[in-house]
C-alpha cells in the first residue's frame, strides 16, 4: 500500500492511496488545481485513480474532485444524501459499504453532523492485517478538535449529531487507528484543531478536550465557539453542487 498526504489551500489536507501492486488508487478532498499533483503522483507509483471521494460538499474552498475523476477516468463519490442536489452525476456512497481498491478495502462511515452528508473512510490494507490501520475523518474529527456544526443551519441539532456521530462511529473504532484528518490549524472549519497532521483514535481519545464531554456539554461547547463563516461559503457550495 501507498500513502500520499497533500497540504494545500486553507489548511486542506488531501490524499491519495491505494494498491501498488493491483495499480489502483483512491483520491479524497481533492482541491481545484492540484489535479495535476495527483496525476503525476498516480503516474509515479504506476497506479490508475478508479475512485475520487469528496467526504462531504465543501464549503471552505473549491474541490476539484469532479475535475480530477473526468482527467483520470475515474468515478466521482459523495454521500447518497446528495442525490437531488447536485447538478452532475455521481456515484452515490452508504453508509457500510466496502469498496475494494486492490488488496485496500475502504468501508465508508456516515458521519453526519458537520455536514448532513459527511463520511469517514476506514481503511485497511489486507497485505498487512485484516484490522483497520487508519481513517480518514474529513472535517468530522479534527486532531485536538471536532468539526463546525453550523454549515447546514440548526447548530444544536447538528451538532447532537455530531456527538452521536463520533461516539458511534470513530471512537468505538480501535485505539491504535490512525486518524488523518481533513484540515490542520488554520482552516474556519473547526475551532482549536492542531497544527498536526495526524493522530490516533486512542491519543484523541484520551487528549481531545472535546470528546470528554457529554452530549449536552458537547453541544453547549460546539455551537459556543464558532469560526467565522468561511469568505465566499455560498458562491463555493454552489460550485461544488454544481450550479
């Protein structure tokens, strides 16, 4: 397995992974104009991108997620919860489901709360164990922080799903998963996340301020300490639907 992390505008991380062997690989989060670094890193390790998986509709920049899955052929993934808002095909992620890159298998978690359609992407590399080895948690969990919960309106109810989202999904994970998430500090998208660029289920676990908290403290702190709305938030959602 290959592993590619990309720091980029507005404190984005994207990635690219996948299966050296079976030449296949996986974009996430890319952002527009940096197609041209995922090609060439694809054409590096000698791999075709078959999936591009934006893990939710950004509102912090501009993906160049459908950009990149028309140059390389490949398909371009969001959560099933989008169908009706985009204006372009896409192929439709659940909650569950396994998609096999090769000898890597990435199961898709719903994760609502920063966004209704977000999802984190399990990985596991089938060479080296059949356990996960790390999750991609997009702008669900960030190292030392958790997601905004205001993007999509009713901050409170967003944010109890956000909650229910981490305790549910990530942190019943096991503690040794690597968590790469989809933003350090700097991004508007969460408040205190860490310059570091990645972490664990145990030390977040464990260190994370915000998931000591019980839901309603959760919710009471989440919805007290909101960034400013990202500049020109409407005008890039309306780009990354499509309209």
């Amino acid at each position: 397995m290959f592993f590619r992390q990309l720091a980029t505008k507005e404190a984005t991380l994207s990635y690219l992974f996948g299966c050296g062997s079976c030449h296949v690989a996986v974009a996430v989060d890319p952002v527009l104009g940096d197609e041209d670094w995922f090609l060439a890193e694809a054409a590096r390790q000698d791999v075709k991108i078959t999936h591009v998986v934006d893990t939710h509709v950004h509102a912090d920049h501009y993906s160049g997620g459908r950009a990149l899955a028309d140059l390389a052929g490949a398909r371009y993934c969001l959560h099933e919860s989008n169908a009706g808002r985009l204006k372009f095909p896409f192929e439709p992620l659940k909650d569950g489901q396994r998609i096999e890159v090769g000898n890597v298998w990435v199961d898709v978690l719903h994760t609502p709360g920063h966004t209704p359609d977000s999802v984190c992407l399990l990985v596991t590399d089938k060479r080296r164990a059949e356990a996960p080895w790390f999750v991609l948690t997009g702008d669900t969990l960030f190292v030392g922080a958790a997601g905004r919960p205001d993007l999509a309106g009713k901050e409170a109810e967003m944010a109890g799903q956000l909650y229910d989202s981490l305790h549910g999904k990530l942190l019943s994970l096991p503690g040794e998963v690597e968590i790469y998430a989809g933003h350090v500090a700097g991004s508007v998208c969460g408040a205190g996340i860490s310059g570091k660029p990645a972490s664990t289920i145990g030390f977040e676990r464990r260190w994370n301020p915000m998931l000591a908290l019980d839901r309603e403290a959760f919710v009471a702190a989440l919805t007290s300490e909101i960034p400013p709305r990202p500049a020109e938030m409407d005008r890039m959602v309306a780009a990354n639907l499509g309209a």
